[in-house]
C-alpha cells in the first residue's frame, strides 16, 4: 500500500496535536517541533492523504508548544484558531500566515494565572470565541474572532456540572447546535447552550459518558454522515459514535500500531470518503485508516467483526440493519 501522511522533509514532530479538514478534503495538522531541526508546525496532506507540505514560515506561530487547531469558514474566507500552550493564541489563513497572535491570559490579568490554552471552539453565527484553558485553570474563555477578550470566563475546576478536570478541547456540536467540552479527566462529555450575539451565555445542559473511552481528548461530529462523531483518548482507543453518543466502533489504534509509537490518541477526523486520520500524542505520530465498507472482516464472515482475535488486523463494526460490517483498516 502506498504511504499516506507521509511528513514531509524537514519535519521534527515531538507531538502530533489537532487536526482539520477544509472544504476541498485537504488534511491539516498542527505539531509540536524539536525546536532545534524544525521550527514549523503546521502540515497540509492531498485529500488522498500525500504530498504533504509544510505551511507557514514557522517562528512566532510555532514557539511554545502548539496544541488545538481549529476551522472556520468567515464570510468567503476560511481561518484556522490555534492555541498554544504557551500563552499563545493566533489566527491564521490556510496557508499559515498569521492574522492575529495575543500573548498572556485575558487582559494580561494574574488572576487567570495558570494559563496554558489547549482549543478553540469556532460557532458558525456570531462574533465570538470559545477557548478551553485546559492545562491551566479549567476555565472556559471567550474572544472575539479579531482576539480580543470579551470579558466573559466560565467553568473552573472541580466535578460538578459546568466544572472541570483538564477541560482539553471546546467544540461546537452541529447535530445539536451546542458547544461541548472534552472534561478529559473527568471521563465526560459536558454539553452547553449559548448566546452567539452576545458571547455571555454558557449555560449547562447535559453530560455524556461514551461507551468504551475514559480520557477524551476531543470531538468531532458530521452531520452530513448521519450524525456521526468520532472521539480520540488519551489511553488508546478512538471511538465513532451515533447522533446521540453511543458507541458504534472502537479504533484500536494503541492496540494495533503501539509498536511503532502510535499510543496516545490525541485528535481524529472522518474523511468526506469515510476514511479516519488519527493524530497521537507523544510522540507525535499520524495514521491514515481506510475504511471497507459493507466488508465481512477478512471474508470470515460478519460475526467475526465482534471478535477482535478473529481478525486483528481491521476495527470493524457490524450493521444490525443491514447485517454487514463497516470495517476500517490501517493504511501507513
């Protein structure tokens, strides 16, 4: 099988961090450089997953440690939000130049101290910003879409509803037009309503447990794959999951490429064609799953695909409404 996010030449990557998906199928990633051989860190494959390219001049966007990446598509023109564990905050074209970039916490204010931002959630109405301080203070921030603080903090630490522990990632849900928060250690999804017009509403709603993952680092949903998400975790395993959260089929991604240093899922994606991208964690790795659809797992029959020693090789999910299997093998 030919290679598939394959990094390009020059590339150092420490950690593999967010992932994203513009409208003609090209794969973006952010990672964490070595700092010393790479000073970049943003990525862009073909929608077949080759000819990776390195964007952007590197530097002043790639200082720190950069972590969440986000989309947006703003008028005629498509964006990407990166947070920066560093303090660091920059808005982006496609092409990686910076449009913005704000250092330190909200308002420079000691008070939002520690301050180690981790993702962007991007609504597609409205003039605001949603930004999760995950490995800082468990606070829920909100900018505008030109950076500038809005004077509204949600969240803090803790277990309640509307509290957190790590809450890694904040991601606009468009099956239920809600942001979500990955409240990581907490092993939960928290769901909230807001005010686009605003940005001053960040009400709780519900929360969900997925089925088969503990440590979620993010979620992403599609619905225009009939509501379909699909969830990276820390310890292993990406699940894709139904429009209401259950669990449909588990990735096995530590399990079947731990070997060679794919062992902490840290973002995924569903491709346009069904096929999944998976970026993990220390170190940074990147993997490229290809989905069969309708396939029997390895022509054994579809009882085989609830059975993991049947046919390790492939993650497979039968279909109780069609009686096949949708199965998704690695392809790098």
């Amino acid at each position: 099988m030919p290679l598939k996010l394959k990094m390009p030449e020059g590339t150092a990557a420490v950690n593999s961090h967010g992932l994203e998906v513009d409208a003609a199928g090209n794969i973006y990633l952010t990672y964490e450089p070595d700092h010393t051989n790479d000073t970049h860190c943003l990525v862009r494959w073909k929608p077949d997953g080759t000819g990776g390219e390195i964007l952007g001049a590197g530097g002043p966007l790639c200082v720190g440690t950069p972590h969440g990446l986000r989309l947006a598509v703003e008028g005629d023109e498509t964006f990407l939000y990166h947070a920066n564990n560093g303090e660091l905050l920059t808005k982006t074209t496609l092409e990686g130049d910076v449009v913005w970039q704000v250092r330190g916490p909200p308002n420079n204010d000691s008070k939002f101290e520690p301050y180690k931002p981790t993702w962007f959630a991007v609504p597609p109405e409205g003039d605001y910003v949603y930004l999760a301080d995950g490995y800082g203070s468990n606070l829920i921030h909100v900018f505008t879409r030109d950076g500038a603080y809005a004077n509204h903090t949600f969240g803090g630490g803790g277990s309640g509803d509307g509290q957190f522990a790590t809450c890694h990632s904040i991601t606009y849900d468009a099956r239920r037009g809600q942001l979500v928060v990955s409240d990581r250690e907490n092993h939960r999804l928290q769901r909230f309503s807001y005010d686009a017009k605003t940005g001053g509403v960040f009400d709780f709603e519900d929360l969900a447990r997925v089925e088969g993952i503990d440590r979620i680092c993010n979620i992403r949903s599609y619905p225009a794959l009939g509501g379909l998400a699909i969830l990276p975790a820390l310890e292993g395993p990406v699940a894709i999951v139904d429009a209401e959260d259950e669990t449909l089929a588990i990735l096995n991604v530590s399990g079947l490429l731990g070997a060679e240093g794919h062992l902490h899922p840290h973002d995924a994606q569903i491709l346009p064609n069904g096929d999944v991208v998976v970026a993990t964690w220390a170190p940074g790795r990147v993997s490229y799953w290809k989905k069969l659809a309708g396939a029997s797992c390895a022509a054994k029959g579809d009882e085989c695909a609830q059975s993991a020693d049947c046919c390790p090789e492939l993650t497979c999910q039968p279909d109780s409404a069609t009686g096949k299997s949708e199965c998704w093998r690695n392809h790098e």
